[in-house]
C-alpha cells in the first residue's frame, strides 16, 4: 500500500510587502512528519481589498477546522457509506464551523477605529454595534485528504488542485467555475458557501497519482496561461523522480517568493503530497 510524503509553505505577496498588507494566506498539515499512511492538508486564501480587512483571520480559521474535519474522514476513507455521508454533510458542517468561528472572534474582537474608517470609507456604511462585519473575513478554502489510494478533494473558491501522474501527465482535479468572471470567486462568506462547495473521491488505485499539489491562485496567476502553471508540477514531478525531494522541500519557500514578485505579486501558498516510492 502506497505511503505519503509533504511540505507546505506560504509566502507574503510582493504587492502586500510594498503596501504592508499581511499574507492573508493561510494553510495547515497533518501529520508534520514526511512518511505516513495517511495525511490531511488544508489551504485558504483570505481575499484582497480592503473592506476584506480581517481575511487573514478567515484565511486561518478556515485551514485550522478543514484540516480536522479531513483529519477525522481519513481512517474513514475506504468505507462508502462514511464517503456518502461525507459529500452530504461535510460542506454545511464545515460553513457553519467557519460561521460560528468568525462569529465568535467578532464578539471578542470589536472593530478597531481603523477597521470602522475602512469600512466606511469602502462601503460607505457605518459598523453597526461596533462589530466587525462577517464579510470582511472572507475566504476560499483547499482541502485533500488521503488514506494509502483513497483520496477526498474538496474546493470552495478559487486556487488549483492539481494531480500529477506516473508519467508527468497534469491533471486539474476541479475546473474552472464557468459562471464566474474575471476575479469573482465563491467563499465561506457566501449564503450558498455549501451548495457551491466542490467535493469529489478519488477511487482509483490502479491510477494513483505521484504528485499532488494544492496552491492558492497567487501561483497560477503569475503564469500567462494553464500550461505554463500546469508545467511546474510536472518539474516538480521530474525533480522528485530523479530523488531530488529534499532539494524541493529546501527550494519551495525561494521559488514561490521569486514567483510571487516577477509573476502576480500576489501571496502565493502551495502543498506538495508525494508517494513516498516517487
């Protein structure tokens, strides 16, 4: 049975840097260890502009309740009725948890006088009560969960989960939201955060993929087109094939921080899960 090894890492957009924005990326792995039967990591990309002020906050809760809920569904992965279970349930549990999260730092966190003179400045509204609005922590979220050949994808928003195969074959394990235009995106802030949720359960063991990587879309916006960014999976699959996984796991944080200032400038996150036998 195959076993599984990854790395994760984020780095601030060169626009945040010039502006003092926070990365408002967030991402989270289980186990932290590199060889294990089963994993679980989580991305979120907290949006930009500014009525978004607390995104970042969004970003981290959204990784921290994704990760334990696919921490959870890994030893469960085989069994279908948990896997029906789980494309039922698991995107309305998940929009509640992260509601309920927001809602909670809201009460304890009151909007900051900035905070207020940004909203008002954007919207053009007042902050009612002196809470921070929900909307500002607004968010996307990536999840992959994997027991030895069982895989469960889940995707909310924007950022690419890509599936890399034997042969260096790339394949998006979602496509595109086609009713979406230019930077719109879905998010957990959504009223149909559920609805819109993408799941689905990868059942092939005789087609195991070699490389699988979760980013946010800082990384596929700084290539001119699909191919370009599908091509650094593949160098990546090429890299590991060749033994060279150290040298990935040492060169990720350099790659994705020259990307991130020569390509959208915007904060890049990626996950890299590999079987171990790549």
């Amino acid at each position: 049975m195959p076993r599984w090894r990854l790395i994760g890492q984020s780095v601030r957009g060169a626009s945040h840097e010039r502006s003092g924005a926070p990365n408002q990326d967030a991402f989270r792995l289980w186990p932290d260890f590199a060889d294990a039967e089963q994993l679980a990591c989580a991305v979120a990309d907290g949006h930009g502009g500014k009525k978004y002020f607390r995104s970042h906050l969004g970003a981290q809760f959204a990784s921290e309740l994704a990760l334990k809920a696919l921490r959870e569904l890994c030893p469960k992965l085989k069994d279908t009725f948990a896997q029906g279970q789980a494309l039922s349930s698991l995107p309305g549990k998940l929009s509640q948890e992260w509601l309920q999260a927001v809602e909670d730092h809201r009460q304890q966190n009151p909007a900051t006088p900035e905070e207020a003179r940004i909203w008002t400045a954007e919207l053009n509204q007042d902050l009612k009560g002196g809470l921070a609005p929900v909307l500002a922590y607004g968010s996307t979220v990536l999840a992959v969960a994997v027991h030895h050949d069982e895989m469960l994808f889940l995707q909310l928003g924007d950022g690419d989960i890509l599936l890399v195969s034997d042969t260096g074959e790339v394949i998006p394990v979602f496509p595109p939201e086609a009713d979406l235009l230019g930077g719109e995106t879905t998010s957990l802030v959504s009223p149909d955060a559920p609805q819109r949720m993408r799941l689905t359960f990868w059942n092939r063991p005789e087609i195991l993929p070699a490389i699988i990587m979760v980013s946010t879309d800082g990384y596929s916006n700084s290539y001119p087109d699909a191919a370009s960014f599908h091509q650094v999976a593949s160098d990546i699959w090429e890299m590991t094939a060749e033994g060279n996984w150290d040298k990935v796991k040492e060169t990720l944080p350099a790659w994705l921080t020259e990307t991130t200032r020569k390509g959208s400038g915007d904060d890049i996150t990626a996950v890299l899960i590999a079987r171990s036998d790549v």
